[in-house]
C-alpha cells in the first residue's frame, strides 16, 4: 500500500508559529526508510491485540467471573473509570513525547512502555477477583495502548507530509480490526483458558510493539531545544481552543460521537449475543470472531482503497461523511435482526461506514492539527474522542438497557444501540462545516 504522487496539491492546516526545539526536530528528520508501512503495520497491530481483545471479550468474560448475577455492572465501572483516565493519560503521554529529549528519540521511548504496561496490565487483571482489581488491570493496560496509539499515530504526522498519509491512516486504522481478529483468533485456541485468553494475546501485542520500537528510524531528539513549560501552557495540555480552531473542534466532536456508536456495539456485543441472540455461552468465542472476521473482511477490501483514493482526488470530507452514515444505518439494522446470521449481515453494513472512515478520518485529522510540528500533545486530545465515548457508553448504559425492560427481555439493546446510531449520524453531519480541508 505504498503511497502515489497526487496531480492535486496538498490541502495542509494553517500553519502554527514553530517552536524552535520543533523546527530542529524536523529539520533533522531522517529520510522515510525503506519498510516504513510494514513496520508502522506491526506496531499498530501489535498494541490493537492488546487493546481490542479485552474490550470485545476477556474484559466481560473475567467480569461475569467475578459477578456472574450482575457482569454488566462490573463491565461499567471497570470501561467508565478506563474512559476517565484518558482525560489525563493521552493529553499528557502526548506532551511528553513532544517534550522527551533522548538518543531514542520522541516516540521510542513510548512505545517501549506501552509494551511494559501491557504485559502488566495482561497479569493484573489474570489476578483480577474483585471489580477494584479489575478496574486497576484496565487503567495499566489503557496506559500502554494509550502510550503505543499516541506514538504510532504522532510517527504518522512526523514522517509522512499530508498527501501522503492515506495508505498510513488505513493502516493505523486497519490495525483495530486486525489486531481484534489476531486477538479473538488466539482467544478461540485457548477457549477453555481464561487465563490464557488474557496472557497469549497481550504477549503477541507487546511483542510487535517492541518489534516497532526496535526497529523503527527516529532522529535523537538530545539536541533539539525545549521551549519552558509555564502554567498556562501546562493547562494547555489538556485543551485546544475550538474558537480559534474550529476545524479541529469540529472534527473531535464528529471522531467523539462516531466512536460512541461504535463503542456501544462493541463494549456489549457479548452480553447482546448471549442475552439478546441467546447465542451458546459455549461458542461466544466463536461467535465473536466470526464478527471481527466479517468487519476485517470488509475493511481490507475497502479501508486501503477509500485511503489512497482520497490521496489521489485530494478530499477527505466526503469519505468520512458518508461513511460515518453508513455506520449509523448499520447500527440501525442491528437493532432490527433475529438470528446470528442477520446480525453478521448488519455488523457488514457497520464495517463499511467503520472501515472507510477510520482509513481517511486520522489523515483528515492529521491536516487539522494546531501545531503540525508537534503533533503529540494535539493528537493526544484528539485520541480522547476515541477513548471518552468508553466512559460516556459506560455511563449511559445502565439507564438504556433498563428501559422498558422485563423478565423476557432483562436489556433494552435496542435503545443502547439506536442511541449510538443517533450519534455517529450527528458525528457525520459535523464534518461538514470543516473548511480547511476539502
């Protein structure tokens, strides 16, 4: 999926007054080395694994353990106080890496503790008998694949310029869908282990994080100088003005409302399998991966040709517009099914919206960024709009699934999942107004 020159010049955000610690920084940038797609693929796969396959099985699996009279409640606190901690972990792990002078460079060092924290994180919630320890064993492993997102996507933004970045932004995008299959794969192998479903996949994802980490070409940053850190700018760390910058106001609002109606399909698709489908406890492994199997079926067929498209014809808006669309309808249909296979054809029509915009959605985003040469700290922010819609689902799950339920019918999906759809519809309206890029 190599990138191609585009006849149309590029569309780029304006560009922010460069700190002079920046300009040195990207003024000795190495050439991009040979592979760089690949590499960035393992990395961004790698720390997926270990963040998809709790949220989509080992998390509500391990919290039935612990309560099985009431696992959804243990699934809510633990995913709401995950969603709480981003507020503070991505902004700051973002200005760190800006900030981070090292022989290793700015994203390096991220990446080596992103693999830690997993692996950590993996033998915690193995140990997990208690919703306290459970939630303890979901912030250590947020820290890490908070660390790897946030330095898998700043390396994007810091060695490709932006008519480049489509076959990048489907990669990174790709890596959920795929990672989620690697991890439900191995999950499905040691079905009768939970602790191994916890363990394999957090191994496999640390280590091509590391393969990443070891391997990647990143300039030392040792000699670069580092503008004062004062209050005001510490502060700013966690806030970009949409005032004076609408298109990137404009765009994590429509990311933060996508992403709550795909995270309410996939924090409770294995309680809506077991409880709603009434889908076999014994086969719920299977099941789930048949769905990510479908979902990567669909985005590798589409994901790299909507991204190197939108290189091509110079536009993001309508790739990301449309799509998130399609996304809602297929949230909509989901609600309408009455057996597994209905709902792999609606999760289908969720993987089209899903995959074309994840694969042109972070190239838009990377053009709307307030200071390109420092791309961390804002791409930090920008990934709590992937991120806050776990807490606001967690929130708002409870009081969703409790309407009009019954004793035939103890969760209202049908309200959870409408819900998102409403959201990922405004999220897609949102993308209009953008002006900056086409």
């Amino acid at each position: 999926m190599a990138a191609e020159p585009i006849p149309a010049p590029p569309v780029t955000a304006p560009q922010a007054a460069v700190p002079e610690g920046a300009a040195q920084l990207t003024a000795d940038r190495p050439a991009l080395q040979r592979g760089f797609l690949p590499l960035l693929a393992v990395g961004a796969i790698g720390g997926a694994v270990a963040l998809m396959t709790p949220a989509l099985l080992t998390a509500s699996l391990k919290a039935n353990a612990i309560d099985p009279a009431d696992g959804t409640t243990v699934l809510s606190v633990v995913t709401g106080a995950q969603g709480l901690f981003t507020l503070l972990a991505f902004p700051v792990l973002g200005r760190l890496s800006d900030r981070t002078r090292s022989a290793l460079g700015r994203r390096r060092p991220y990446l080596l503790l992103g693999a830690a924290a997993i692996l950590a994180g993996a033998v915690l919630m193995v140990l997990a008998d208690s919703t306290a320890l459970l939630t303890l064993a979901g912030l250590v492993t947020t820290l890490g694949t908070g660390a790897v997102v946030m330095a898998v996507t700043s390396v994007v933004a810091d060695q490709l310029p932006p008519d480049r970045r489509g076959p990048a932004s489907a990669i990174v995008s790709l890596s959920t869908g795929l990672g989620a299959l690697v991890g439900l794969g191995i999950g499905q192998l040691v079905h009768t282990s939970l602790t191994a479903q916890i363990l394999l996949p957090a191994a496999v994802g640390a280590v091509g994080v590391l393969a990443m980490a070891l391997t990647l070409r990143e300039a030392p940053s040792t000699g670069a100088e580092r503008e004062p850190l004062d209050l005001r700018a510490a502060f700013g760390t966690f806030w970009v003005n949409p005032l004076r910058h609408p298109d990137f106001g404009l765009a994590w609002t429509s990311r933060l409302l996508v992403f709550c109606g795909v995270g309410a399909l996939n924090a409770y698709q294995v309680f809506y399998l077991l409880m709603g489908l009434h889908v076999d406890g014994a086969a719920i492994a299977a099941s789930v991966l048949a769905t990510v199997l479908v979902v990567n079926a669909v985005s590798l067929v589409l994901a790299p040709l909507a991204g190197k498209l939108s290189d091509r014809i110079g536009r993001r808006k309508p790739f990301v517009g449309v799509s998130a669309a399609v996304l809602a309808l297929g949230l909509v249909l989901v609600t309408r099914v009455d057996s597994f296979g209905e709902y792999l054809l609606a999760t289908a029509v969720v993987a089209v919206g899903q995959g074309i915009y994840f694969a042109v959605d972070l190239a838009l985003v990377t053009q709307v960024l307030p200071d390109p040469d420092n791309p961390a700290k804002d791409i930090g922010i920008m990934n709590l709009a992937n991120n806050l819609p776990t807490f606001i689902v967690s929130a708002a799950a409870p009081a969703l699934l409790a309407l009009g339920a019954s004793a035939e019918n103890p969760k209202n999906f049908d309200a959870l999942f409408l819900c998102g759809a409403a959201a990922a519809l405004v999220g897609a309206l949102l993308i209009l107004p953008i002006r900056k890029v086409r």
